[in-house]
C-alpha cells in the first residue's frame, strides 16, 4: 500500500514546483475532496486499452493470481472519489488480461482488524487449488495489522463472495516483536518449503533501516515471526509492496515457475517499493530455504547497481504465476502527473500498466520484461516501413496510424561510432537526459520517436536512444523527455532516463512504445529497459496527435525495421 513520505513531499515541492500536488495528493486522505464527482464529457486523456476503472482513484494491484481457467485482478480503489481514501479491494476478471469485467469488491472494511482500511496484499494457491488471501488491514488503534480471507463457495470460478477469518488478525505488532506499527504491510503471495512451513514475508522499516520481515506457518493461519528478516538495508527507509519469487537461470529463460519452486538452476529476485523515492527495485541473488537466507548479488549499499522494473512512473507492482502459460506476469500502478485539481475534474485517477511477461535475462544479470503476447491481438491496419537512413537531423512522419492510440516497434542500426559524445565521469542517467534532451544535438543521437506529437510540433514526448564514450566502452543511455509534452504546464514533466546494457556495435538498438491517450510504456532493447511516462497534451490529442521518427544526431542512422498499429478499444466495463 502506498503511504505518502515527507522526504519525498520535500524533495519534489524543490525540483519541481507545483508538480508536488499531486504527488502529495496520491497517498494522502482528503476528506473534504473524497466523494467527489465531475463532469466526465470530456475525457481525451482516459485510456483505449490500459486497465482503468470508469471513474475514481485506482492503485495498488493486489493478489492477480488465474483460477479455472479466469485471471482474477483486485485493485485498491476508492469507490467515492478521485483521490486516496475509502480504500477496498476493487474485482474485475478476464479471460485474456486485456479485457475485463468487473465484480462486486471482494474485500472490505467489516471486522476491527480492518475496520479503518483494506490495504495491499496477496493471494496464494494451496494445495488443492484453494485460493486465499493475505491482506493489511488497519485496525481501531490505526495500527496495521495482517488479516486472511478464503472464498465463501469454491466452486464459483468468479469467486465473488470472500470470507474473512475469524482469528484475524493473524500478524500484529506488539512491544515484544519491535515492529513499526505504521509499518507493516503489504503481505507477499506465500511459499512453500520442503519442510512443510509457509512463509511470508511483509513490508516494514526500523527508523530508516528498511526491511522484509518473515513469518512461517504449518496451516496458514497461525504464523511465527522469524529471528531475522530475509533481507534488511540501513537508508532505505520503508520497503512497501514487496515480492519475492523464483526465476529460471537456464534455457529457456521466459518459461516462469511456481513461487514454491527452487533449486540449482532458480535464482530469485527480492522486489521492494520504496517510499522514499516512490520506484520499485529489485534485487538477483540466491536463497536458501533451509536457513532462510537471501543473497543477492548487488544489495542497496551498490547504489549504481540497484535495478528497477522501470525508469519512469511505475510503483507498487506484483507479479503472478500463470499456470495456464507457464509464464510469470507483472503487474504495475501507474499514477497521474496531473494535479488533484485537475484528477478531480476529470473523475479519475491512476492506471495499470499493460501486463508484462518477465523473465531472467540469459547474463543473469536483469530481468527482462515485454508486454503479454494477447496485447497484440487488438493491432489492426499495420504501417510497414522499408529499411531507411535517418539522416542527422531528419524527421520522419508515420502517418495511417491512430497516433494516439498505437504500438510502434523501430529498431535502429549504428556506425560511425568515433563520434560519440565522450563521457568523462559518471553521471546519474535522469540527470543526462534532463541536460541532453531530444532537442540537444549530439554526436550518435538522440535519435527514437516522437509520440503525442502537435502538427507543428509545439507538444511532443521524445523516447530515445544517445550514445556515449566511457571508459572505452560504448554507453548506450534511453530518455523519455515529457519536458514538451504539453502547453498546459501544471503537470509533472519531468524527463526519465537509464543507461541499458546493449552493446550497439554487435546489437540492434530496439524501441517498441505502447501509446494510449496519456501514456507511453517504452522498452527498449527488447525488454531490457522499460519507461512509463503520463503526458496530457493539449494540441496532440485524439486525431489531432502525429507519430515521427527522428534523428537529432550529427550522424547518420539506419532503421531496419519500423511498424506501427492502430490499436483497437479493450472492453473494460
């Protein structure tokens, strides 16, 4: 569950001015704003394709998880309002996980142990196919506790009644524990050993030492704190959201695991949420049920080397097994760059990303992650593009595509590698793309897309790629530049950006963006670095939004593969 920070409140209100109101907004209760509603008649930045209630304010993903034969998704969502508060554990079902139904909501405030919230959690799979799910709630004294929930009729493939425990809660602070009582939560789906314990880990901090506490359980209902946590880190401040699952470390690398599953040839990945900065990272390692160890390969105190899922704004994730595939699916909220003032207008707030497959990159050194396959099927009247040299300072128009509403893959081949921009120091990603955007000439780049582009190009988001000299090495860094994105300037345009580990002398440097109305999921180097971004322009909405091809470099590139697709509407009720 997402919780507001005063350090990061503090730090965004001094780079970027008003931008603060949202952010301030997304995590925290206005009571006087909660029930809301707005005039919705003019809606050019609600999504064709992405998962969105049709009104309200929408977070976390919760417990995603498939059962006989339909994929399930609950959500943490506001039923009164566009903003924080009233939270409960919003249902929707789907077949293919691009079109939804919704349910009634599964879980909500009833018992003391939840009575004052139905914050995050996470469904696992007993033996037998029984589902369950673990979840935080937030009791009379505001302290947060965790709580189980089963299925009133198993035989209901839509499970739409849910039963809560009556022993919840099941895990609570206490004086002798030590536990923050204002940080515990967000339980993880539980896994199994050969010992026949359950484990679990949940979310808390210790002054600023963040941490994955651990619990184990015979039966799933009485559970016994662990002497140490599976992971801690001094500076970090509160882990929310965190996810702890296996990763196959040999061919073929995409096929995903059962969370129970390990052995010589699993590694496992630690996901944790931090507050603090309000982006999701993740770390590799190996673990060792036996003594409930997890050693990852880089921790939190290799500051350069810590990954995250995506560049821009994505937050609060979870992944899920797919037993009907045989693949490990993400799932991920993406918040507004908007103002409260302006989410309320509209009658929403925040979307999911679309579903991504992620797997073990074959370095062992990533993840990978692409957008489940079933997406494709909305594609429609693809623009094919001959192979072309962009010259330096070309631009290229796509035209016969729904601008606003498209999936572009380009991939770009690159010589003349003596004129890169030499790179003398190292230098935070963000910072490069902030000082070098797409409108800064350089030597290779920066050259990619211009999505949500204006006729006369007053408004466009820039997603590129510019090739640095390091160190004797070619450093390939990708920008996502909101800085033009709209006229209207009471949004959050800050630009986004990450070095990727591609090495463009052997490798084509590939982009795909999925385009829908106020967002731009990029990921280049099939998958090896990911970028969301919300943009609101005022010009290029709907049919008046262009799509170009660019190159702003000094040098010459080659694009050897360019399609685009109109996307069709998902139904999503």
């Amino acid at each position: 569950m997402a919780i507001s920070s005063f350090f990061l409140l503090a730090t965004f209100s001094f780079i970027y001015g008003n931008a603060v109101l949202h952010i301030e907004a997304s995590h925290h209760v206005h009571r006087n704003l909660q029930s809301l509603t707005s005039d919705s008649s003019n809606q050019p930045y609600r999504t064709a394709y992405h998962f969105q209630p049709p009104k309200n304010w929408i977070n976390d993903p919760n417990g995603p998880m498939r059962y006989k034969g339909l994929y399930h998704l609950f959500y943490q969502y506001n039923p009164k309002g566009a903003v924080w508060g009233n939270i409960v554990w919003a249902h929707s079902i789907s077949k293919d996980l691009i079109n939804w139904t919704p349910l009634d909501h599964a879980i909500f405030p009833s018992q003391p142990s939840d009575i004052n919230g139905c914050w995050s959690g996470s469904a696992t799979i007993l033996p037998g196919g029984k589902p369950v799910i673990l979840y935080t709630g937030i009791d009379p004294m505001k302290n947060q506790v965790q709580n189980l929930a089963y299925p009133k009729n198993m035989s209901d493939p839509l499970l739409r009644e849910w039963v809560k425990s009556p022993k919840n809660p099941l895990m609570a602070p206490t004086i002798a524990n030590k536990i923050n009582s204002s940080s515990f939560r967000d339980p993880t789906t539980a896994w199994l050993g050969k010992d026949g314990y359950w484990r679990v880990i949940i979310g808390s901090k210790r002054n600023t030492r963040g941490m994955a506490i651990l619990y184990k359980s015979k039966d799933f209902v009485n559970w016994v704190q662990a002497k140490y946590p599976l992971l801690a880190a001094q500076g970090t401040g509160m882990w929310e959201c965190p996810d702890f699952y296996p990763v196959l470390n040999k061919t073929p690398f995409a096929i995903g695991v059962d969370t129970s599953i390990n052995g010589d040839d699993v590694m496992h990945v630690l996901k944790v949420s931090l507050d603090d900065t309000k982006h999701d990272h993740y770390l590799i390692g190996r673990y060792n049920i036996d003594k409930d160890i997890f050693v990852p390969y880089n921790g939190f105190e290799d500051n350069q080397f810590v990954l995250r899922y995506d560049y821009g704004k994505y937050y609060a994730s979870k992944t899920t097994f797919d037993d009907g595939k045989n693949r490990r699916i993400l799932f991920g909220w993406v918040n507004e760059s908007s103002s409260v003032a302006d989410d309320i207008k509209k009658g929403w707030s925040g979307i999911h990303a679309i579903p991504r497959a992620i797997w073990l990159h074959k370095s062992g050194k990533q993840l990978v992650q692409w957008p489940i396959n079933e997406i494709e099927r909305l594609r429609v009247n693809p623009v094919n593009y001959p192979t072309k040299v962009l010259k330096g300072g070309e631009l290229l128009q796509v035209p016969g595509v729904t601008a606003a509403q498209a999936d572009v893959e380009i991939s770009f081949e690159v010589n003349e590698f003596e004129k890169a921009e030499i790179l003398k120091s190292w230098t935070n990603p963000e910072i490069l793309c902030d000082k070098k955007g797409a409108a800064v000439k350089g030597g290779l780049g920066p050259f990619g897309l211009l999505v949500f582009a204006s006729k006369g190009l007053e408004e466009y988001t820039a997603v590129f790629f510019r090739i640095f000299r390091y160190q004797h090495k070619n450093l390939v860094l990708m920008c996502s530049d909101q800085s033009r994105s709209s006229l209207y300037k009471d949004n959050d345009m800050t630009t986004y950006g990450t070095f990727v580990d591609v090495d463009p002398l052997h490798e084509k440097l590939s982009l795909r963006s999925l385009i829908d109305h106020s967002v731009v999921e990029s990921f280049g180097a099939e998958g090896r670095a990911c970028i969301t971004s919300r943009v609101y322009p005022t010009l290029a909405i709907n049919d008046k939004a262009q799509l170009y091809a660019f190159n702003n470099g000094t040098s010459n590139v080659k694009i050897t593969r360019l399609t685009a697709w109109s996307m069709k509407k998902a139904k999503i009720n």
